[in-house]
C-alpha cells in the first residue's frame, strides 16, 4: 500500500486538496457569502417597494373613491340648485305675468271710465244744445218732441 505509487497519488491529491480549501476555501466561501448577502440585500429591497407600492396603490384607490364620492355630491348639489333657480325663476315669471295682468286690467277700467265720462259729455252736450234749440225756437209742442226726437238720435248715433 505505501508502495503503491497510486496510493501516493490519491494522498498527495487529498493533501493539495485540503491546501487548496484551507487557502482558497475562506475567499470563495467569503465571496459566496457576500454574493448571498447582496441577493438577500436584493430581496429586502424588493420586498420594501412592494410593500410601498401597495400602500400608494391603496391610497389612490382611496383617493379615487373619494373623488368619485366628491363628484357625485357636487352633481347633486348642482341639480338641486339648477331646480332652485328653476323654481324660482317660475315663480318670479308668474309673479311678473300677475302684475302685467293687474296692469292691463287697471289700464282697461281707466279707459272704460275715460270712454265713459267722454260719452257722458258729449249726451250732456247735446242735451243742451236740444234744450237751447227748443228754448230759443219757440217751437210748438209737436216740433219740440220732434227735435227731441232727434236729439236722442243724434245720441245714439254718436254712442255707435
């Protein structure tokens, strides 16, 4: 056995190995070490913006929702005013329409009574022009009644 020259070969083998591992051995597994501590580094990282990321999500998701909540109150404020001034602007609408009613009403009884007081004058008139005409005339009694007669003709006729 120690004569064996292959025997020699395996031992020299396992001796350079030992070497090599206790020379090289702490720098690879030093570097093995230090590439597994920036991988796990790594993954910390990783995990750290996934983390933020989901809570910034979360909050525009949050943000959305209020946003949608927002618009949908500004909507209903918005036709709730739009039926306020609608109302409101019927009622001054029919407001103004009574008031151009009560107008024109007020307008037709003055022109009434001014139609009226001008018929009242010109029947006055012309009954004192029948009156002069049988005063000054000496009419007898049957041209009196016919001047009357006419008279009361002429009034009707600018009464029509």
């Amino acid at each position: 056995m120690f004569t064996n020259p292959e025997f020699w070969i395996a031992v020299s083998f396992v001796i350079a190995l030992v070497i090599l591992v206790k020379l090289a051995g702490g720098s690879f597994i030093g570097a093995l070490d230090a590439h597994s501590a920036r991988i796990a580094a790594q993954l910390e990282e990783a995990r750290k913006l996934r983390e933020e990321a989901e809570a910034l999500l979360a909050e525009q998701q949050r943000k959305q929702r209020d946003a949608i909540i927002e618009a949908r109150d500004i909507i209903a404020h918005a036709h709730s005013e739009a039926e306020r001034i609608s109302g409101e602007a019927a009622a001054e609408l029919d407001r103004s329409l009574r008031q151009r009613e009560l107008h024109a009403r007020e307008t037709i009884a003055l022109s009434e009574a001014k139609a009226v007081t001008e018929v009242r004058g010109v029947v006055v008139d012309i009954a004192i022009e029948a009156a002069r005409r049988a005063l000054t005339g000496h009419l007898d009694q049957h041209r009196g009644a016919a001047l009357i007669d006419r008279a009361i003709a002429d009034v009707e006729r600018q009464l029509s």
